[in-house]
C-alpha cells in the first residue's frame, strides 16, 4: 500500500506576476497547498486559470518577464531561494516534468536516445554506453515496442502516443520523488490517453513517485487523482479529496465544471457562462462573481478566503458558508 500521509511539496502563499509597463500583473495569487508522498494531487481549471504558471514555479523555468513569490519547500529546502546551480540538481533528478506537447518539448535534431541518455549523463556521471543502455530499459518500461531500434529514432519518426511515452521515459530515468504531469494527454486519441493514463498509474505505483496532474478534464481527475484542487483565475476555489468533491461539489465553479461534462446521451451539457477574465481586468471581490449565478452585491463587496467547510474540504465562496 502506498503511504500518502506525509507531505512531500508544501505550496505556501505563491504569488506568480508578470512585469509590465505600469508595474506588475498578478496571475497566481497567494496558493497554498501540499502534496502528500505517492499521492497523485491534480489541479483543474479552464485554460488561463493559472495551472501551467504553478507547475513552471515549482521548476523555477518560469518565462523571463515573470517572478514568483512565496515558498514552494521541497524536503528542507525553499527552491525559490535556492541559486540555479542548486536547482539543477533538483531538476530532471527529485522532480520531473512530463510537458504538454511532446513534439515541441524533444529536440528534432537529436535521437530520442540521445536526449534520455543526457539527464542520467549529467545526474549520475554514467558513461554515454551506460546511459544508452538504461535509456532502453526505460523506453521497455513504458511500453515501447523493440526500444534497441527506437532509441535511434528522431521525434518526427513517432507518434504522437510514443512520442509521448519518450517524455514519460526522459521523466522518470532519475526516479524522481514528484512526477509533474501538465495535461499529459493533449492531442492525444481517446485509446492512447487511456493507454498512457494507466502507464502513468502504474509508474507510480512501483516506483512511489508523487504525482502532479495538470488538466482541464474532470473526468480524468475523477478516474487518476487523490486529491483535487479546483483553480480559477490564478486561485484556489475549492480543495478536497476527490470522491467527497465529486460526491459533494460546493463552489459554484466546480458545479459548472461537473455540469459542462457528458453524462448519458440526449442530455445537454450546460457550459458556463462567459470567460475566465483577463488577469488585469479581474471583478471586484471574488474573481468569479461575474459568471456565478448565486451571485450578488455582497460577493463583488470583497474576495472571500479558502476557509475548511467540512473536514479537509476548503471552498472560497460566501455563499456556500451561509
């Protein structure tokens, strides 16, 4: 049985702006949450919510005209005051990154052997014979058919389902300790998503790794996660173990998640109304009072906290305390 009681990352008020001309932008404001060993934590939201921004500040590979704020502590260590030479120890090693789009993430230039054979290179000092031959057995251990031939090819010489199983293979060739997976089944058809959604489970299963699931999809969270954050706007909405979510939704924004998914044929979808708000034209007072239907003058009066409705289960709305 995996252990999921101790905490391995502790997101503690982070704080991702942009540099601007007047100053700065805020797009991920004041978020705080853990991440347990072996868990499999995800974060959903819709596009522009601020999901990618958080798993790139735990990396510390934000773009260059972004800063983060806060503490995001990994073991003893504060990694947003760690210098770049201490990073790159972490990163690749402790935790990995399996990013959105494969063929835009894998070198077009290089064999796909070459590129996992780098990060155990320049980890564990193997010798470049070493490192092709683990290399190997990592595409074996996901699931690529005869990898002594694949571990020549060229990104453009695969699919997209293995040019996808590469990046799981470039991910987890350090064993790492938190496996952060950004909507790792984009473009992908519905088989090889369920094909690499199971990979990834069993991945973790074996080695232990924590898991950080990035997605849109509720549908994947409530198949894949432990835990859930719901994200809207850069904040945190609503926090809680995944079958007392799905079993007991209360922000308004998980409700209109929930109802924008299919359920059973010939009944309609019900999307939410309007768009997630550009960052520096957010509402007044809670950031989602301008789509919600319970709202009213009081919600734009001011922005409610993340407060603990019932055991381990956070929800930052007005109405729902009432």
């Amino acid at each position: 049985m995996l252990c999921m009681s101790i905490s391995l990352l502790n997101i503690n008020n982070l704080s991702v702006s942009f540099k601007a001309d007047k100053g700065k932008i805020n797009v991920v404001s004041n978020l705080s949450f853990d991440i347990k060993k072996a868990e499999v934590f995800g974060i959903v939201g819709e596009s522009g919510c601020g999901k990618s921004l958080t798993a790139l500040s735990i990396l510390r590979i934000l773009p260059d005209n972004a800063f983060a704020d806060g503490e995001i502590i990994f073991g003893d260590k504060n990694l947003l005051t760690l210098n770049e030479d201490e990073m790159r120890q972490i990163r690749g090693k402790d935790i990995s990154m399996i990013f959105q789009e494969p063929m835009t993430s894998l070198n077009p230039v290089l064999t796909v052997g070459y590129q996992i054979a780098e990060s155990l290179i320049t980890h564990f000092n193997l010798s470049r014979k070493e490192a092709i031959d683990k290399a190997i057995e990592l595409l074996r251990a996901v699931k690529i058919p005869t990898p002594e031939l694949r571990i020549k090819d060229y990104p453009h010489q695969m699919s997209g389902g293995m040019r996808q199983r590469v990046m799981i293979a470039m991910a987890i060739a350090c064993n790492p300790s938190l496996l952060i997976a950004d909507e790792p089944t984009t473009a992908l058809d519905v088989t090889i998503q369920a094909q690499i959604l199971e990979l990834l489970q069993g991945l973790r299963r074996q080695r232990g790794m924590a898991i950080l699931l990035i997605t849109h999809d509720m549908g994947i969270i409530s198949e894949q996660a432990d835990r859930v954050a719901i994200m809207y706007a850069g904040r945190i909405v609503e926090l809680a173990d995944v079958d007392e979510l799905f079993r007991s939704p209360l922000h308004p924004y998980t409700h209109g998640l929930l109802q924008s998914m299919p359920t059973a044929k010939g009944i309609a979808l019900k999307p939410i109304a309007g768009f997630v708000p550009n960052p520096d034209k957010l509402p007044l007072g809670c950031k989602f009072s301008d789509r919600c239907y319970l709202s009213s003058d009081e919600c734009r009066g001011f922005e409610p906290e993340l407060v603990e409705v019932f055991e381990d289960h956070f929800v930052r709305c007005i109405k729902v305390r009432q």
